[in-house]
C-alpha cells in the first residue's frame, strides 16, 4: 500500500490538474498494458483511495494493471487526463498522454508496413514508402489527390522502397533506398497518378539490404542496413549491418555496426545524433560534428528494455523544436516522446495500431506528427482486434512542432565534370 504520505502527495497533484481545468466531469485513464481508455466523472475532491473502483466500474470490468501496482509500489506508472481542455498536465514516471490530441487515420490503403514519411513542402504533401509493394505514395493538402509510384523490380525479392528523399535544387528528382541499392528517381506532380518508373542505381551494398535513410543538416544521405528477418520479424545475424554516410560525392562510407538500423535524427544545435538499432532496442547518441559530418562517442540514452517496453521496439523517430525524439514503438500502439538529454520518457501518444513504424513532422506549420504503421508480423486474430494497423495517422494538438526535413545535395555538374576527367585518364 501506498504510504498516507504519498498518498497525500498524489492526491494534491491530481487535484492540480483537476483544478487547472475548472468544472470537469470526466476524467479519463489510459492503460499503457493494452491501450484502453477508460473513464469516469470524477468530482474535484474525490479520495485518490476511490479511484480504481471508479475507473474499473467505467470500464466495464476492465482490469488495468496499472491501477494494481498503484496499491502495491509507489513507483507505479499512471497518468490521469481530464477530458476537456485541459492544459496542465502532471507526469508521473513514465509519462501521459496530453489531452486535446487528435489521432486521425488518414485516406491511405492498409500497409504490410508503411515506412519513410516526408513531407514535400513544396508540394504540400505527405510521402511515404509502401514497402512490400515497392510503391511509393504521395497524399496532396488540402486537395486530397493521391499518387502513387511503382518502382520497376529486377524480380529480387529485396527491391523494396524503404524511403525517399528530395535531391536539393533538382526539381522532382528523388534519392531512394531500396532493397541492397541507392539510387535516383524521377517523379513530377504531372505525372499519372498512378505511375511507374525506373531508377538508376548510384551505389550497391554488401550488406543483407537497407532500410531507414535520412539527410543530415548539410545534406549528406545517413542510410542504415539490416540482417535477414525471420518469420516472426527477429534478425537471424547479429552486428552484420551498418550506418553508412553517402556524401555529396556519392563516396560512401562507414560509420556504425548495426543488426537492425532504423530512426535517426539530429539535435537542434546539430551537436548529436541519434540512431536507433531495433535489435538492441536502444536509441543512441553520438557526438557529431556538423562540418565533417563525423559521429562518434556512441552511447545510449534510453534502453527500451530497461524502461519496460521490452514487447516493443524503437522505430523511426523526428526531433522537434524543444530538442525531444518521438519515437514510433512497433508492438506498442504507441509514439513516445522522449528527452535525449536525460532519458526520461516525457509523454505517449496512443496510435490505434499496433506496429507503429515511423514519423515526420508536416503540415504548412509543423505541426501535424505523421505517423505510418504496418501489419507486418501479426496473426489475423491480432489484425482483428486491431483493424487500424496498417494505416497512415496524423497526430494534431501535441503543443510543439518539428522543422523541414533535409534534402540530399548533390552537385551534378561538378559529378558530370569528374565522371568525364575520369574517362579521359582511362583514355590515356
């Protein structure tokens, strides 16, 4: 049982954010374990002691475990959120949900997995990669058009399209990643709208395929690899992939070992960046030197198994304004927001998905968090019981926002004007 010390302290808390919202009727409780909201009217001064039977006569018999380990050990994770225009909100361990945030489902067909979101600011759309397809996929705002593009495939079964990224000052002409290659593609809003294409192949990996790619602040491509997957969406060899930096060059070179890469983003100040290896189910910083584009120092800063997500794993991630990571958490229906300076998981977004992919940040200010999922892995009770997995969400009222995404910079010419000296010397 909870001292009537803490207890005390609890109370006075909750009744901080109660009081924060005026004449409140209902107050609504998320189960981190399985997701569900439930809820209840709670008067202004009710006992913290009166609670769960409140909660759990709201919810239908619904047993939350956490409300458990709330009479069991003070260091129990909970969050409560007043339904109605609350702006004050209170953090207990683990982390909340803020109200006033809307999940919506975008118009976009159900994925296997949906990956690589970026939104084209010059278009005013939002990309992504439909990857067991080898389609990417394109939704303009505020018209509501969609495009998509067919990638031609060599009949590997690794030709998939894992992301794309706009080439800096080259109009509709696209770096992607796709399967064991990087190459350049071209797409045009004039295009048809439902579209097919071939690439050109500008590098070819040893490794097994890649996977997340992303531009650092100065325009260098960071594209991370993967070991093979068995069924059940596990790596069957460890420490077998990379991160790999392909400057404007195109030279590419090595930074990190890796099993699973995925998310990666840079700090404000352009003084970190973070990565994310899913196997390890870590996200980690590194020192990184914006005018060399150097990494090192590598260390973690949150361990998903130690932070008790260990039936999820870090995705793709973004950085907001205020410095902090949204990480999606494939298996856990959720985005968390963390502070990389310390760690500490600062909020949860509950996605109604399960495989929760990637984000970026979008929308004319920025604001909007897209978030892609997948299905990918789950049995068809599990896609059952939830049928949103696979969708596209965009997340409204989070308070913060993100900053345009990096294009890759290349110059064109100055390659042209080496590629031809280059042939000149084999001439003689």
């Amino acid at each position: 049982m909870l001292s009537q010390r803490m207890l005390y302290n609890l109370e006075a808390r909750l009744h901080f954010v109660v009081k924060g919202v005026g004449c409140v009727q209902v107050v609504s409780r998320l189960c981190p374990g399985c997701g569900q909201v439930v809820a209840n009217a709670f008067p202004r001064k009710s006992s913290l002691a009166q609670v769960p039977q409140a909660v759990q006569a709201t919810g239908q018999g619904h047993t939350c475990n956490v409300l458990k380990a709330l009479h069991c050990a003070a260091t129990a994770s909970f969050h409560w959120q007043a339904k109605q225009n609350i702006s004050a909100m209170y953090e207990y361990q683990a982390g909340v949900q803020t109200a006033g945030v809307t999940v919506e489902q975008l118009d976009f067909p159900t994925l296997v997995l949906g990956e690589g979101p970026y939104w084209i600011e010059s278009l005013q759309a939002l990309m992504l990669a439909d990857v067991y397809s080898n389609i990417l996929r394109r939704r303009f705002y505020p018209s509501g058009r969609h495009q998509v593009l067919h990638l031609d495939s060599t009949g590997d079964p690794l030709d998939v399209i894992t992301a794309a990224i706009p080439v800096e000052g080259e109009r509709d002409v696209f770096v992607g990643v796709e399967g064991k290659h990087i190459s350049f593609l071209h797409w045009a809003p004039y295009d048809p709208d439902d579209h097919n294409t071939t690439t050109a192949i500008i590098h070819t990996t040893k490794d097994y395929a890649f996977n997340d790619a992303k531009c650092d602040p100065q325009g260098r491509l960071w594209a991370g690899t993967v070991a093979p997957l068995d069924e059940n969406v596990q790596v069957t060899e460890v420490n077998t992939s990379g991160l790999y930096r392909m400057d404007g060059k195109l030279e590419v070179t090595k930074w990190a070992t890796a099993s699973l890469s995925n998310g990666m983003d840079w700090s404000v100040d352009r003084k970190h960046f973070y990565y994310v290896d899913s196997h390890t189910r870590t996200i980690d910083a590194f020192d990184y030197n914006d005018r060399s584009g150097a990494i090192s120092n590598r260390r973690v800063i949150l361990d998903f198994n130690k932070a008790g997500l260990r039936d999820q794993f870090p995705d793709g991630m973004a950085i907001d304004v205020d410095g902090n990571l949204w990480v999606a958490s494939f298996g856990g229906h959720q985005v968390i927001c963390v502070n990389p300076r310390t760690g500490r998981i600062l909020r949860r977004v509950n996605i109604p998905a399960k495989n929760v992919s990637s984000v970026c940040w979008g929308g004319p200010d920025y604001s909007t968090l897209f978030v892609t999922s997948g299905t990918l892995g789950m049995t068809p009770e599990e896609i059952a019981a939830s049928p949103s997995s696979g969708g596209t969400f965009a997340v409204t009222g989070l308070g913060t926002k993100g900053l345009p995404a990096a294009q890759f910079r290349v110059n064109f010419l100055q390659l042209q004007a080496q590629q031809q000296v280059a042939v000149r010397r084999r001439q003689g």
